[in-house]
C-alpha cells in the first residue's frame, strides 16, 4: 500500500503535466479536479467519522494548514505549465529540507551537522537542476521558483498539520484542510473557468479521472491504512521514493530528457535526503511532542 501510494502521487506529475499541455488551464484544472476529489473524500470521510467537528482552539491551524495547500496547489500547476515535470518532481525532493528549516525557525529543536550538510548538498543538488534546465541560472528561472515554492508550502503544510494528527484522525482533517482550501482556489480560478473549453479527447478525460480518484483520493485511503499498520517512521521511507519515480514517469511517458547537469543534482538532492534523514527523528519528536517518529508525514497523504 506504501509503494501503491507513492507510484500513485508520482505519476501525477506527469499526468498533471499532460493535462496542462493539452488544453487544460492551469487554475481551471486544479480547481474542477479538487472539487471531484473533494466530493469523493468527504462522502467516504463522513461515512467512517459521522462528523467533521474540531475544537474551537483547533480552528485556526486548520485554516492555516488549509492555506498553505491554496498556495501549494498554485504553485504546482504553474510549475508544470512554466517547467518540466521531472525537474517539479526533483525540486519536490527539497520538502524534508524546508520541514527541517521551519523546525528550526519555530525553535523545535537542535539540528545536527548531518542535516546542515544535508542543506548544503540539496541546494547545491537545485543550483545544478536550475543549470540543467537550460544552461544557465537564468534560464527557467519562474519554474524552478515556482518548484521550490511547491516544496516549501508542502513543508509548511506539513508542520501545521502535525499538532492536529494527536487529536483527530487524518481523514477528518484532511477533508476539513482540502474543502477550506479549495474555497480560494475557486475564486481566483474563476476568469480561467469561465474561457475553459472542454472538448477534450478520451485520453485526456482518463488523465484527468486518474488525477482525481488516484493521487487526491485513493492515495488517502491506502497511505493512512498502511501507516497505521507498520508506522510513521517506515512510512516515511517510502514517501523518499517519490522523485525517484516521478523523475522515471516524466522520462518514459512524457519523453522528457535529463541534462547531465539535472542528474548530477538529483543524485545530490537524494544525498542531502538521506542525511537529512539522519535528523528526522529528533526533530519530528520535538515537533509533535511524541515518541512516533515524523507524524507530520502522515498528513503529506493529502496529495499534489
């Protein structure tokens, strides 16, 4: 169910992409494909919870957390409209890094020396993504940005989500965190609904049904499943595979192709997760208060 998940989450990028390269608006796309997801998740959420009540206490952290997946999902389908989906997918690979970062700023805990090489090697590993991408810095520059961005506000997401994993189940806070953050979404997609054409061929509305039911709905449902069977520090394991592989969908089924520079600063942004990696269990316990290792990580199921 664990590599289910990840497969799931990584092919989205490339399908996300297809969708985008043929005819899909962006903002267009991400609004209708969450409100179907939205529909299905909260049908199933309600059917297993009876309720999606939170404390009063709770609520602000909710909307933030709910904030954090409005400006995420902005950044994710420009990323793909602006760059490449193998480089959003490598970029994406950053998120432990930032989740490290804001820990650090909230003042969770004491990093070790690994994780500051591990910073060093993962933005030295994005400088020669930004290089490959078109033979300079300069090149691309919106979609690089607009990627780390996604990895960013994914880490945002995923610290202000880990005090509410103590207190509620991960469906209902999912549901609460994808409809709140959807209402934005909505309104600033409106001028791009309002032009958006639909006569797409059957390729593309399988794309878009797999974009919904797949990664924002299905993945849900076996990552939370498998998490509460073998845990959250082996559960996080496996999310490290999603680049790997969202790099391998965009090179066989989009026939994108990798640069020298590009592969060289994966295989660096990989290495600065692994030693980051070295870190990840005493800062996810100063973030969460508790001993399950890197329970911020179970709410990273809600998608891209």
């Amino acid at each position: 169910m664990l590599l289910g998940a990840v497969l799931l989450w990584a092919l989205n990028v490339t399908v996300s992409k297809y969708m985008l390269q043929h005819g899909w608006q962006p903002l267009a796309y991400g609004t209708i494909r969450y409100f179907a997801a939205i529909a299905l998740f909260w049908a199933f959420t309600y059917y297993r919870e009876r309720s999606f009540r939170i404390a009063r206490s709770d609520v602000k952290l909710v909307l933030l957390a709910a904030f954090t997946i409005f400006v995420n999902q902005i950044c994710f389908v420009y990323g793909l409209k602006l760059g490449e989906a193998s480089t959003l997918s490598l970029l994406f690979g950053t998120t432990p890094v930032f989740v490290g970062l804001l820990g650090l700023a909230l003042r969770h805990g004491r990093l070790q020396r690994s994780f500051w090489a591990g910073v060093g090697l993962t933005f030295l590993g994005v400088a020669l993504v930004a290089v490959g991408t078109g033979g300079g810095l300069s090149a691309g520059y919106k979609g690089i940005l607009l990627g780390i961005s996604t990895a960013l506000t994914w880490a945002c997401y995923t610290i202000a989500i880990a005090p509410l994993m103590k207190r509620y189940s991960p469906y209902r806070i999912s549901a609460l965190v994808l409809g709140i953050g959807w209402i934005p979404l909505a309104l600033v997609s409106i001028p791009q609904i309002s032009t958006q054409q639909f006569s797409f061929g059957w390729k593309v509305w399988a794309g878009f049904g797999y974009a919904v039911i797949g990664p924002l709905f299905l993945t849900n449902i076996l990552w939370f499943t498998a998490v509460s069977i073998v845990g959250a520090p082996r559960a996080t394991l496996f999310n490290n595979l999603q680049p790997f592989f969202g790099v391998m969908f965009a090179v066989l089924l989009l026939s994108e192709k990798l640069r020298p520079a590009e592969i060289a600063g994966g295989l660096l942004i990989f290495a600065g997760i692994a030693l980051e990696r070295v870190r990840r269990r005493p800062l996810a316990n100063a973030v969460t208060g508790r001993d399950d290792a890197a329970e911020a990580d179970v709410g990273e199921a809600v998608g891209p």
